[in-house]
C-alpha cells in the first residue's frame, strides 16, 4: 500500500534507512552510494535508494522535529524497513563536544510534543543496543571524534528560556540538542524495529544557535566534515550488521 506522507510502498525492498532531516543532504549521502535511484519527493520527504558495498540503502528526509520523524518511522515500518539510523544535527550542551564532533545518543531526553503523545515521559526514549554498539565501533574503527551520551529533544528554538533551559540540561550531563531522537526511539521501542541515531554537533557549547545553523548550511568546513562522518559511520554500522543477513 502506498504511504500517504512518504509516498513509497513495500515495492522498493528496503529493508534498512538513514534517516537526515534536511531533504538536500540526500544529495551528500548519494555519492557514497552506488546504483542510487531517486524515488519520491512529497513535502518534507525526499527519498532515494542506493546500494552500499552491495546493501541495498534507504534514505528519506523527515523534515524538522519529531512529528514529522515519527510519520516517516511509522511509515517506514509499514513498508518493511527494519533498521533506521537519524543522521542529524544538534547543538552541544558540553565544551568538550566540538563542532564537528558526532554523538551517538545512548537516551533521549523526551521533552518534545511527539514522543509524549505516545507514552508518559516516563517511558525510556533508548535506542537498539546492538544497532547503538555497531555505530559506536563504526566510529571508533574510522578515527571519528565521537561522544555517546544523552541528547535532549525538544521542539523549539525560539522560546524565551532557551539559555536557562540549556544551562539546566547542561548541568544533568546531557551532551547536546536535537528535536527527533527521542521520537524515533519511542516509536520503535512500540513498534518493534531497530533505530539509532547519530547527531553531528553545529552549534558550539553556549554560541548562538540561529548564527551556527547558518554557517553550517552555508557549508562551514568541520561541520560538514561532521556531516560526512555521521554518513559514513551510519553506512558502515548499516554494513557491518545486515551483510550477512
């Protein structure tokens, strides 16, 4: 049956997704790929589908927040797609965590609309422990700056306490900032399908979040070094654990 948001249906055989926000990052995922096939473009999600050392790939774009993600995941469920990674980006609530640097989320701080609306806040918002772990070595075999750690998900920049608020989560140890890890991971905890997520850090600890944003769209060289990192690392951990499968 064809999805209604993302516009694919059990037709294309996919079986494991990268996941970014921004549908044009689909067009720096696509040269480390082979044999890649544009599919479908329908509001915030864009897909294409490749083949990485011989794995077939998924890649669709969720837009910005966890609604949006969790459209895509649950969709993505329903077509038969088993494993899902986020590429994504985040702001650092830690110094040690440079621009460019990658986290790979370990917990999710559920303080966005969407994965509440599926479960009470105290519902662990983790991802697939085995999915995490070939991430995490994935990283750790390419020579990738890298942190594992809670992120926190939220569904806005623009509040008025958004500097009391970083400075709170800071202080509970929380690495950095997205809006859909904690979606994704709820969803497939209920649904039953792996999903990881792999965030590259663009805001600098305590810099401006609108400012960072910009100079990374405009293609500032360690976060789009980042950018590449997390691709190759969601690839190779995709790899590792389907190719015998």
């Amino acid at each position: 049956m064809l999805q209604p948001h993302i516009q694919l249906d059990e037709s294309i055989q996919a079986r494991y997704a990268l996941l970014p926000g921004d549908p044009a990052r689909l067009d720096r995922v696509a040269p480390f790929l082979s044999d890649v096939t544009e599919l479908a473009c329908n509001r915030e999600f864009r897909s294409l589908r490749g083949s990485y050392k011989g794995l077939p790939v998924l890649v669709i774009s969720t837009g910005i927040g966890g609604a949006s993600a969790g459209i895509a995941a649950e969709e993505l469920h329903k077509i038969g797609v088993q494993a899902m990674i986020r590429i994504g980006s985040c702001g650092a609530l830690q110094s040690k965590v440079r621009l460019g640097d990658l986290i790979i989320v370990n917990g999710a701080v559920k303080d966005d609309g969407a994965s509440n609306t599926y479960s009470r806040a105290v519902f662990p918002a983790v991802p697939d422990a085995e999915l995490m772990i070939a991430c995490i070595e994935a990283a750790k075999k390419q020579g990738f700056a890298y942190h594992v750690g809670i992120a926190r998900s939220h569904d806005s920049f623009y509040t008025d306490q958004e500097t009391e608020i970083d400075a709170y989560w800071s202080r509970q140890g929380v690495l950095g900032a997205d809006m859909e890890s904690a979606a994704l991971f709820t969803i497939a905890s209920l649904r039953g399908f792996k999903a990881a997520s792999i965030l590259n850090n663009v805001v600098a600890f305590e810099q401006d979040t609108a400012e960072s944003i910009a100079s990374y769209v405009d293609g500032e060289d360690l976060t789009m070094q980042g950018e590449r990192h997390e691709i190759l690392t969601a690839l190779e951990a995709l790899h590792s654990l389907f190719k015998d499968r």
